[in-house]
C-alpha cells in the first residue's frame, strides 16, 4: 500500500503523461513502483482513469469527500 506522500507523487506523474499525450505526444512511458505502464493515444481512456483513480485515494488521504453519482429513479406503472 501506498503513502499518502507516495500517492501524490503519483498522481503527478500520471497528469503530466496524461497532459503530454493530450498535447501530442505519441507515447509516454511511466515507472510506477515495479510496474512499467506505456500509454498512447489509444488507450488514453485507461490512463483518464488511473488518474481518477490516484485522485480519489489522494482525497481519501486528505479527508476530502467526493460526491458519488446522482441517483436517479424512474417512475415504473404498477
């Protein structure tokens, strides 16, 4: 597991590949503990959610609450 310090530095990473890719990179490459993860115009949405992800346990560790998603209920005739 993580610290939180470990997860902010993370999350950093991740938002300057993410923004690298979104200006035009074609491929960045990112070091993440053991694990090497290359991300590319395709699979951009992978890395989105990585950072989502890394965003939400920095949160967690700083006490932020997040709202979840809207419920919505739609009438059903009985």
């Amino acid at each position: 597991m993580s610290t939180c310090a470990e997860l902010a530095v993370m999350l950093t990473e991740a938002r300057a590949a993410l923004h690298g890719l979104q200006i035009g990179g074609l491929v960045k490459t990112r070091q993440f503990g053991d694990k090497r993860i290359e991300y590319s115009a395709g699979n951009i949405g992978d890395l989105r959610a990585y950072v989502a992800s890394l965003q939400a346990q920095v949160d967690a560790c700083n006490g932020v609450a997040r709202p979840g998603r809207a419920i919505h209920f739609m009438p059903v005739d009985c």
